[in-house]
C-alpha cells in the first residue's frame, strides 16, 4: 500500500506542479504543518515561508500567501506566489528584501500586514544562506 498522495499547486497562469508525494510541510498561519496520506480534511491560509516536498526527490517552494485544501488525499494548494527555491536568483531576494525592510517600517500598517512582512523577510534571509 503506497504512502503517497496527490499534491497540485495551482496559479493564475495555470498549473505549477502536480506530484505524488509523501509528506508535505506547510507555512500556515497556525505553524508549520505537516502533510501526510490520510490526514484529516483540512482549509488553512498560507504565510509567507517554504513548501517542502518529499517524494522521490525534495522540492522547496517560496511561497508569500495561498490557500491550501486537503481532502480525500489529494492535497490542492492556490497561489499566486510560488516560486521553486533553485529558480530564484540571489539578486532578486536582496531586491525583495529590501522592499519589504522599507514596507515594514512605515508605521501606518496594519499589525496583519507587518506580521506577513517579517516573515516574508525572514524567509528570503534564509534563502541567502
């Protein structure tokens, strides 16, 4: 009996990736949460932070926000930001990171929108590791 089941990140553009995989880990609001075949049927939103995939091999995703549904096996996430960590260049992180370092330090932000900023700055740092 396989251990495996269906994980599909989806765009506007289109599909990003559709694999079987193992175990997937999520950047949720609530932490990272682990993924694995026959989990309970879930909705959550996604933080900025990695997707990691373990199948054959491990994928890592940079992902800013999304929406992540599991049910019956199939694990179906929706954003416009995902990004294969050996696709992104180390100029464009710096040039993210900035941005966002500019972004977080304007007081008239939200709580919610400084939060999703730090994280996101986080994130890249480690990237540039």
């Amino acid at each position: 009996m396989s251990d495996k089941f269906t994980l599909e990140i989806i765009s506007p553009e289109g599909t990003i990736l559709k694999v079987e995989a193992s175990e997937v880990v999520i950047p949720s609001y609530e932490g990272e949460m682990g993924i694995l075949k026959n989990h309970i049927p879930l909705i959550t939103f996604l933080r900025p932070g990695f997707i990691k995939i373990k199948g054959n091999e491990e994928t890592i995703f940079f992902v800013e926000e999304g929406t992540v549904e599991f049910v019956n096996n199939n694990l179906l996430i929706l954003t416009s930001t995902a990004k294969e960590l050996s696709a992104i260049d180390q100029s464009s992180i710096q040039k993210q990171i900035t941005e966002a370092e500019k972004k977080i330090s304007n007081d008239s932000l939200s709580d919610k929108k400084k939060y999703l900023l730090s994280y996101k700055i986080n994130t890249l740092k480690n990237i540039n590791q």
